[in-house]
C-alpha cells in the first residue's frame, strides 16, 4: 500500500454548492491495523496485552438511498426529521449511472443571497464551497453496486446531493438528484429506525493529510475509520484498475477523470468516502475485489475550480487476497 500523493482533485465539486443555492431559493430562502493474535512483548521484555480495536459508534438510525436517474429514494422519506448523531447508511446504485449521495451542512449564520449569489456567478462552485460543510456521504460507485457507511449528521438543514456528471458534463444535482433535509432532536413525521448495533470494530483507518492519503499496509474486507486531518476539504474515491499503471499512464488517467474524458483503461468504481470538510470524519465498509486501485480526489478548493487531483492527490494500492 502506499501514502499518497503522486497524481489529480473532482470535476463537479462546483455543482454540489451551484445546486444548494440553487434550490434554497427555490425553497425560498496514522493508519491503524487490526493487533495480533495473542500477548504482546515489549521492549522492555515485559508481557502486556494487545490493544483492542476500535469499535464502531453506535448509529442512531438507519437511512437506506437508492439512486437512479436522475433521482434519490429515500428511506425514510424527506420531510421526516432525521435525528442528530452517526447514522448508518446504506446506498444502493439501481440507475444505468454511476451515482453518489453527499452531505452538505449549511454552517450557521450563512446569508443565504450571499451563498445564492457566489453559486450565481461562479458557475464552478468553488466560491460557495466556504457556506458549507460536507460531512460525508459516498463517493461514486458503478450501476449495480451497493456501499455502507456511517455519517455523523448534524443538527440543522443538510442537503443530499449527487454530483457526479453525465455524458456531457452536467452534475446529476443539477437534474434534480438532491433532497432537502432536515436534522433536528425532536423528530416529527416519519422518523428514520433506530438500528440494532452494528457490532463490529473499525479494521483500519485512511487518513486525508496535508500530503495526500495514507492508507492501511493491508486492506480487506471490513470497516475503516476516515479522517481529515488536513485544513482543506477531501474525499476519497475508489475506483479498481483493469491492471497495473505506470506513474505517467496513471497521471494521464487522472487528468482524464478530471476533464471528464473517458480513460483508456478499464475503471470499476467501488465507491468510498464522500467529500468531509476539515476535522470531520466518518466510517466505509469495504469489500475490495482483489487488484489495482486508484484513489482520487476530485474536490475543488474555494474560490479555486480545480480538482485537488491534478495537484498530486491520488494514490494507486493493491489489494491481495
């Protein structure tokens, strides 16, 4: 596995902002490992213990999302209140597309003509990206395919939103693939479950830092802890490789993912963690198919519309079975 920053940031990170002024108006407005088997020596010859992993937090309800084009089936459905706190959700890709949801938390005391405003006339979006703040999600995965995650949601209006673009290049937010929500302690409607726990324990954990991913030395099957421990927005989004890439062929890969070009190479999007703000995290269960894999970051800065990619954030792995 390797630390990351060789190679690109994400094309239609603007939409995700576009889209959210665009419909508040409407609306009116490091790595870790699992320890081994068995006591632990020392250095200073002395038997202790080995540290027990993690556990997961304890989800205080379930939210399922099924996507297609160019819509989210929510359950439970928007408006009921979604409480506070980790939520499990689970994500399903039934549309032809790839799709994603992410969670964009307007931050308090945000004037809502100012945001509308740096959407308007900034038509990346990467003016309106300092209004909010992601808090996870899932990153794009391919037609057919499902993904678990945890998201810490937080109390106020949160809007879901997919940002991946079509053919041409429009985001599916802007064809209407967002939903409104609202996230307060005292739930009204129809309120999403409360699990039962999920019971297991954090296998890893990928680190977003200033110099780019910093994976586990061995990934499998199970749940990783990610966190942004950079001052800059991240996300990370797993994508399997028809075979192995030199570090000039994966340049041009990544500089094609950023133009929205079709590569040419085969890419199997498995996923990942959708974009976090800095100092958030959230939790990925993963179930990797044994190969090659790129991690890319296709999310832009303020005020900057480029994608953290083509500035070296990306970084190639194998997983072995």
């Amino acid at each position: 596995m390797g630390d990351g920053r060789s190679g690109v940031r994400h094309r239609a990170g603007a939409a995700v902002v576009v889209a959210l002024a665009a419909l508040l108006a409407a609306c009116g407005g490091g790595t870790a490992s699992l320890p081994a088997a068995g006591p632990a020596s020392s250095a200073s010859g002395t038997t202790s213990l080995p540290v027990a992993p993690d556990p997961l937090p304890q989800p205080v309800q379930r939210l399922d999302i099924v996507a297609t084009e160019y819509t989210f089936t929510m359950t439970p459905p928007p408006p009921g209140a979604l409480r506070p706190g980790w939520t499990l959700l689970t994500f399903h890709n039934a549309g032809a597309e790839a799709h994603q949801v992410m969670f964009a938390r307007i931050k308090d005391g945000v004037n809502m003509t100012e945001l509308a405003a740096a959407a308007a006339n900034d038509s990346s979006g990467a003016g309106a990206i300092a209004f909010v703040d992601m808090i996870g999600g899932v990153s794009y995965i391919d037609a057919g395919k499902d993904i678990t995650a945890l998201v810490n949601l937080t109390e106020g209006a949160v809007m879901a939103m997919c940002y991946v673009p079509d053919a041409t290049g429009v985001a599916h937010a802007l064809k209407g693939m967002t939903n409104a929500l609202t996230v307060s302690g005292e739930t009204t409607g129809e309120a999403a479950s409360r699990p039962e726990p999920v019971g297991a324990s954090v296998d890893g954990t990928i680190e977003l830092t200033k110099d780019g991913y910093r994976f586990p030395e061995r990934m499998g099957r199970g749940w990783y802890h990610v966190r942004n421990t950079d001052d800059a927005l991240h996300e990370v989004s797993l994508m399997r490789l028809g075979g192995s890439l030199s570090d000039d062929r994966t340049a041009m890969l990544v500089e094609d993912l950023a133009a929205n070009r079709t590569p040419p190479v085969t890419l199997e999007a498995y996923g990942g963690m959708g974009a976090i703000s800095a100092g958030f995290d959230g939790y990925l269960h993963l179930d990797l198919a044994p190969g090659d894999y790129l991690a890319v970051d296709f999310m832009p800065d303020p005020g900057r519309p480029r994608p953290h990619m083509l500035d070296g954030y990306w970084a190639r792995f194998r997983v072995e079975r």
